[in-house]
C-alpha cells in the first residue's frame, strides 16, 4: 500500500486519485469499503489460493464482494498458482495451488463469465510436488538454504500460473 500512496503522491497528474480500501471487507453485507458498481477493473495476483485456506465460503464471499464492486461490464482479473486438472484437488487446501476448474467454478458462481487467459505466466519446469508446496519456489524458497535440493528449486524458478480473464456481463 506504501507504494501506491507514493505512485500517487509522486506523480497526481498520472495516478489521479487512487482509492485504498479494505478486502475482504470485513463484513458479509459486500463491499463495506467499497461502493457497489463502482469499480472498473479488480486484479489479484497469487490470492486465490489464500482465500482457499479460509474455507469454501471465503472464496465463494471474496468473488461476490469483488462482483458487487464491479459495474457492469467490468473486468476480473486472476494470476494464480496452477494446479493441473489431473492432480489432486486435496492439494489445493495445502500446497498453495489451484486448478483452474475450481477458479473458474468460483467466479463464475459469483456471476462473472470467463472471457479470456494466457499462458504468459506458465513454468513448465514446475512440476507442481515441492515439499513446501509454492513456497518452495523463489521468490520465496522457504527452507531452500537448508535443503539440499536447493539448486533444483532455483533452476525451476517461480510457479507454473494461471492468468484467467472474467468480465461482470452487462453494458459498461
């Protein structure tokens, strides 16, 4: 957050006013902090699989608050850890990935349709079974220094990841 209050404190003609606000909002009554149909655009990267660990529902809240902020017409979009769709979907409450099924199944409970995604983010030298899942991986490589396996991890570099775009239907 220090950084966008700089980006906008360092250069107000480019960033204009940005508005911080809280998420997930603290509350079930959908965007406590942020006004319904107001956004244009929401990104989270690497989230997803955070909202997993609190359980069905958060995920399922997070995708509807995101979707009551939205006007119609606005875009969703979602950089995520893969899991691939053959592997267990057990893995997905522990390791830090997920499948792109379960994304998709998410947002588009929530309303959103898919309309796009890209392969810029994939890793195919993830083989998506480290030890400490994700985290195995740089940029984080917890453990990393004590394991031996150490410069595998970093020939691998960071995950294999998902970049999905959804949009709220309706006109703009």
């Amino acid at each position: 957050l220090n950084g966008v209050r700089r980006m906008q404190t360092e250069q107000p003609d480019l960033w204009g006013h940005i508005a911080l606000a809280e998420f997930p909002a603290a509350s079930d009554t959908a965007n406590a902090t942020v006004a319904a149909g107001s956004a244009d655009l929401v990104l989270t990267f690497r989230n997803v699989h955070n909202w997993r660990f609190g359980g069905q529902d958060q995920v399922a809240n997070n995708f509807r608050q995101i979707f009551a902020m939205l006007k119609p017409g606005g875009r969703l979009g979602v950089v995520e850890h893969r899991l691939p769709e053959e592997m267990d979907s057990a893995l997905e409450q522990s390791s830090g990935y997920m499948k792109r099924s379960s994304v998709v199944a998410y947002a588009e409970a929530a309303g959103f349709r898919l309309i796009g995604e890209s392969d810029i983010n994939a890793n195919p030298r993830d083989t998506h079974n480290w030890p400490r899942g994700v985290w195995t991986l740089p940029p984080v490589s917890r453990g990393a220094a004590e394991d031996p396996r150490r410069d595998e991890y970093l020939a691998v570099g960071e995950s294999d990841r998902m970049t999905l775009l959804f949009v709220k239907p309706g006109q703009p």
